[in-house]
C-alpha cells in the first residue's frame, strides 16, 4: 500500500490501474486490490481518469515537503528494520503536542499495536515524541506539551517536572527514548530521532506487545535515523553531532531542582 500511495507524486496525480502497475511492479490483481482497499479508508478515490488522492492522503498539509520527502527517504530503511526485528515499525513526526505517524510495518503483528497511519498520539506518551522533543528547548517543550499532561495509561508520565526529567534520561542516552506501556497497555517501544541542520524532523521507534527487552534492539533504531538524516541532510552527516546541533538542557540549577523532585517510578 505504500508502494501504491508513492506512486502519486502529488496531490493532483491522475493515475490508471496500468500506471500504478508500472510505477510500482505489482501485478494487475493486487494492484487492483491495494487500490480497492486503499479507496475504502479514503487514501484513494475513484475519478473518471482512474484514481486520485483521497482526503485522508491529502489531509497532510506539508504535502511534497519535509513530511512526505521524509516518508519517502525513510520507506526503505523501515522495511530493513522491520524484517530484520520482527517488531512494529513506526515512522512519526511532531505537530504541536501529539506525534502523526506517517508509516507503520509490521506485518501480522502490527494489529497487536492500535496505531494507525494518518492517526496522532499525545506526544509525552510515546518513545517516538520523547525522541524529538529532547532535542527541543525546554521552553518549547513547556509550550508544546502544557502544563497539564493527561493520561493514557496508569504508567503515563503526567507531571511536567518528571517529564523534563525524563528528556534529560533521553539526552544522556543520545537521543534513545523508551517507554512501557505508556501510550497503550501492554506495549513497549524505543525511538531515535531523525536530525536536520535545525533540529528534529521526526522519529523513528521499534513496538513490541508484553515486556520484550528492547535494549538489545536499541542501536539498530539509532542507526537507522542516521541513515535516513544523512540520506535527507548530506551536509549534516559531515558535521559532528555536537557542532551540529548541540542538545538543549536545563541550567545547572534548575536541572538541580527538577532532578530533587521525588519519582521513584521514573528515577
């Protein structure tokens, strides 16, 4: 479906059932059932010239800019990544407080995860917003997240200073955030930021239902962000990482007052 969907260049792409066939080398039957189904989720809609984009496709306002390039960029080092895991692949970026997820693989097993491409989770929540949101100013995080952070589950982190405690975790790790069973019960997952020359531009992570060690898995989540931001920003995969874009933080004393703060659970 992927496949199918990148064969559009853009929003005003008109394409027959032989043209998806060609852009994508599928055979006429599935081609023809990618198409059908795709058409039923609204991806796609049938016109007189064949099939266009659908309203939910054409919902992602950055359409043919950085979201879609990375879509793209990022379709092949996922596909390695899920066959080489056998985990839920997931590719998101931020907008304001929650994570959009642009793709999911995961064969079989993604059903045991309730995402969606095209839905959005509260971004504290999950691995994949903890990832992009430590490489942000404190500040913004303030701003993006607020001040009341809700919960969707018992494990949700909903108070901002413990919050900021865990993107300070996130940064000492470089940039590998993880999460138990804090966005859907009974799911565990590790992200990677993908890097541009001004910061994140979305993130990568590994799902897996019940309590499967991630650590192990971590490094190939991280690898495969460096892969598709020196695919994106060449320039920037010259440049060491610090001088790059050196990783906000709190000021020594404020860091001192957060890190006081009592959490057990997150310490």
């Amino acid at each position: 479906m992927t496949a199918v969907l990148d064969a559009f260049e853009s929003p005003s792409s008109r394409l027959s059932l032989e043209d998806v066939m060609g852009a994508t080398g599928l055979a006429r039957s599935t081609a023809h059932r990618m198409l059908t189904t795709l058409t039923k989720l609204s991806w796609v809609r049938r016109i007189p010239e064949g099939y266009g984009l659908g309203t939910r496709a054409t919902s992602f306002s950055d359409w043919g800019n950085t979201s879609m390039e990375l879509r793209h960029v990022a379709a092949p080092v996922l596909h390695e990544l899920q066959m080489s895991t056998g985990t839920v692949v997931h590719l998101a970026v931020l907008k304001g407080a929650h994570v959009h997820y642009l793709d999911k693989l995961g064969g079989r097993f993604a059903a045991s995860v309730p995402s969606r491409v095209g839905g959005r989770a509260p971004a504290h929540g999950t691995a994949l917003g903890k990832a992009i949101l430590a490489w942000l100013p404190p500040e913004e995080v303030d701003e993006l997240v607020g001040a009341d952070l809700g919960r969707m589950t018992p494990r949700t982190i909903s108070n901002l200073s413990v919050f900021h405690q865990e993107l300070h975790r996130v940064r000492e790790r470089r940039g590998l955030a993880f999460e138990q069973g804090e966005c859907f019960p009974s799911v565990a997952c590790v992200s990677s930021a993908i890097l541009g020359a001004d910061g994140p531009v979305g993130s990568i992570s590994l799902s897996v239902s019940g309590r499967i060690p991630l650590e192990k898995m971590a490094p190939l989540v991280a690898d495969a962000t460096r892969r598709v931001s020196a695919e994106l920003f060449p320039r920037r995969a010259s440049v060491p990482a610090a001088e790059s874009h050196p990783l906000h933080t709190w000021s020594a004393e404020t860091l001192a007052s957060i890190l006081a703060t009592s959490s057990g659970r997150w310490m």
